[in-house]
C-alpha cells in the first residue's frame, strides 16, 4: 500500500516537473506584460468608456482637444456603434467650423473607416482650404474616387495655382500628380531586375512586394551580400508576410499615411518601449532627408546638404530610373516622413478581427510584421519579426537597403506564387 502512495507521488511529482519544464520552454523570449487577457480588457474598456463619455460632450472649442483623442482612439480600435456613427456625423457636420488639427484626425478616420459617406462635405472643405497643404492633400484623396473628370480638372487647376505660389512646395507637387494620374493606369516595369544577384552588389536588401491596395497584406524576401536570396531549412525561398497600410490609409507622402513606395536605407536594429510596437528586435529605416545623404547613399564623396534626385535614380535598375511611384520614398522623405521602420507589433489583434488584413495590425505608417502574444503568459507565442530579423542578420546584417515595391490591385495578400517566376 505504501509502495502504491509512494509510486503514485513520484508519478505526480514527475508530471508536475515536466509541465513546469513546457512551461519554462514556453516562457522565453520577449515579454509584454500588457499582453496578458485582463490588461488586454483594461486597455479596451478603458478606451470605450472614454470614447463614449467625451462623445456624450457637445463639440465646442472647449471640448474639442478631447475629441481629437477619442476620434483618434476609435481609429486605433476600430470602435463603432449607433451612437458613434451619429456622433460621426455631428463631427462631419460641424467640421468647417473645427480647427485644422481636428480636421486632420478626422479625415484620417473617415478615410480609413467611413470611405465615400462624408465626399459632398469633404469636398466644402477642399475647395475652402488653401492655407494648410496637408489638409489639402488629405481632402483631395478622401474626395478623388467619387468626383467627375471635370470636378478632376478642378481640382488640379486649384492644386496647380497653390503650386504657383509655393513651387517647391512637395506635398502639393504630390497630390497636384495624383490627381492627374488618378485614373491613369500604370504599368510597372518587369521586376526581375530587381531580383537579379547583380543588382546593388554588396548590399544586403529586404524586397517587400506590396498590393496597390494595402488592406491586403504583403511579402518580405532577403537577398545577402552575395546576390543570393535567404532560403529556409527546406530549400524554399524564405519570405514573411508584412502589411504597409496605416491606420488612416492615406497616401504614403501624406504624414501617418502608408508605407510610401521606394528605397529606405537599413540602419541596424533595436528594440522599442512602444506600447504599441513592443520589445521584438525591429529593423531601423532612414529615408531621404530624414539624415546624411553621405548615410543613404553609402558615398563619402557627396555634399550632405545636398539631395540631389540624381543619386536615388542612381540606385534603381535601368527599367524603374523613369517609373514615378518607385521614388516615393523620396519625396514623402522631402515632405517630412520619418522614422519609418520595419516591426513587430503588440496590438490586440481583436481590434482588427473584422478586417481584410486581420490577424496583422496597421501602424502610423511602417512596415508590419505578424505577432501573436499568448495572453495567459504575456509572452510572444509566434514571430514573423523575429524570423525577419533573423534572416537579415544570416544574410549580413541590417546594413544595405529595404525597397518598398506595389505590383497591381489583385484582391488577395501577395504570395510566393506572385513572385516565384522573378527568383529563377
């Protein structure tokens, strides 16, 4: 009898050590402690209650900073309701008499969450607005899909006699070619060139291929310092999926907009404190103009003042130097873009369940990896961010170039299969 005790504890106790072995393996990594389900509900509920209690304020000068942060916290959660939409509508409504800022965090909401409801007031606010170009440039794109060619033409004879007086003005410079080219279709060059071994020789690059319309996620492959793009242990290409739309899916010129096309430099990597990003390595981008041209373009012998075109063009293969989206990054840079890096992320993707792009969670603008967080442990559970990084620092490190490159509208996150064709 005894024997059976003593049998029937050591069994226990040997079940009990290899669990808290399992749990052991399982706890590594990076932690995020905000991850766990209860801060999770905390964080949600918390932000309703405080969306619901400002809305329930009237919208006057004394209120209006606080509205900004609720709207701002609805787009982040993508929170709605009946009262919501009409407190929307109230906002849309009284939005000629607001400030430009409240405009701004407005029409980064309507433009992600509410496309085409609010065009007949937006566009009020276009053609009264010349004194903020942002505002401008945000009003154009929300207003573009539902107008007529000659409202087009409008548009662009306002654009351009801004432009007259401002002439080096780039936000202005890129909505004035977006409107023109809004219904123009464009045929992207063959991007084979920029698969081939000998492109960019030396430098370790990140080819992230997206969508035109970013709510469906895209494909990040690594090539190392030889030419030779990563494979994984079973011979495949290496790729992770990376979604570039932001919150507001604005333009990538306008700020908090998307991911704009183009080259940005890989400059190491870090970690963030970002409640939003959290502590799994990420990948640090410059654009042009955000630091040293001598920097971007690995060339002591140029003038850091300088920013000549010229040298970017000089980066791209000979089929892109004339393709006009490729130099996005370029002029977002030149209207003021920055920090713009390639991360993980510790959003609730809850928040986004019912989105195209779920489980991955949109940013203020940067490239964004898939992470799942276990929320009983507060550690990561699945990395896309880490296998990146890891892949990066396999094929030499985060020392070379990350180039950004849209390829049609298909309706589906972009697949190896997209691609497969360019890496033989």
């Amino acid at each position: 009898m005894y024997s059976k005790i003593l049998n029937k504890i050591i069994f226990l106790a040997a079940i009990i050590l290899l669990s808290a072995n399992i749990a052991n393996a399982q706890n590594t990594g990076p932690y995020f402690k905000d991850a766990l389900k209860e801060k999770r509900s905390l964080f949600y509920n918390s932000i309703v209650k405080n969306i619901n209690k400002t809305f329930a304020l009237p919208l006057n000068d004394n209120t209006e900073d606080a509205w900004i942060n609720a709207i701002n916290n609805i787009n982040l959660v993508k929170f709605q309701s009946t009262f919501i939409n009409g407190k929307i509508d109230e906002a849309v409504k009284n939005i000629s008499a607001r400030s430009v800022l409240f405009k701004k965090a407005l029409l980064e909401l309507i433009n992600a969450e509410y496309p085409n409801k609010y065009t007949a007031q937006i566009k009020i606010i276009f053609k009264n607005t010349t004194d903020d170009v942002k505002l401008v440039a945000m009003a154009a794109n929300y207003i573009l899909p539902a107008t007529t060619s000659t409202e087009k033409k409008l548009m662009l004879q306002q654009t351009t006699a801004l432009l007259v007086k401002d002439a080096e003005n780039t936000i202005l410079y890129e909505v004035s070619e977006q409107i023109k080219n809004y219904d123009k279709k464009n045929i992207i060059p063959s991007l084979k060139t920029f698969f081939n071994n000998n492109y960019l020789p030396g430098q370790v690059l990140v080819i992230s291929i997206q969508r035109k319309n970013r709510n469906y996620p895209g494909l990040a492959l690594v090539r190392n310092s030889d030419g030779n793009f990563i494979k994984d242990t079973d011979g495949n290409f290496f790729s992770v999926g990376q979604l570039a739309r932001s919150s507001s899916n604005m333009p990538g010129y306008i700020t908090n907009g998307n991911t704009p096309q183009g080259i940005f430099r890989m400059d190491g990597f870090d970690t963030s404190k970002s409640f939003f990003i959290g502590p799994s390595t990420n990948v640090q981008l410059t654009m042009p103009f955000e630091f040293k041209a001598t920097h971007f373009y690995k060339d002591n012998s140029l003038v850091d003042t300088v920013w000549n075109i010229r040298n970017y063009k000089n980066l791209l293969p000979d089929n892109f130097k004339n393709y006009k989206p490729i130099y996005g990054s370029f002029y977002a840079g030149k209207a003021g873009r920055t920090e713009i890096i390639a991360h993980g992320t510790t959003l609730d993707t809850a928040f986004y369940s019912s989105k195209i792009y779920a489980p991955y969670t949109p940013t203020a603008g940067c490239l964004c990896t898939k992470e799942i967080w276990n929320n009983k442990t507060g550690f990561l559970k699945a990395s896309d961010q880490l296998l990146l990084t890891q892949a990066i620092k396999n094929a030499g490190g985060a020392n070379g170039y990350l180039i950004v490159i849209e390829i049609d509208d298909k309706k589906s996150p972009v697949t190896i299969a997209d691609i497969i064709s360019f890496l033989k």
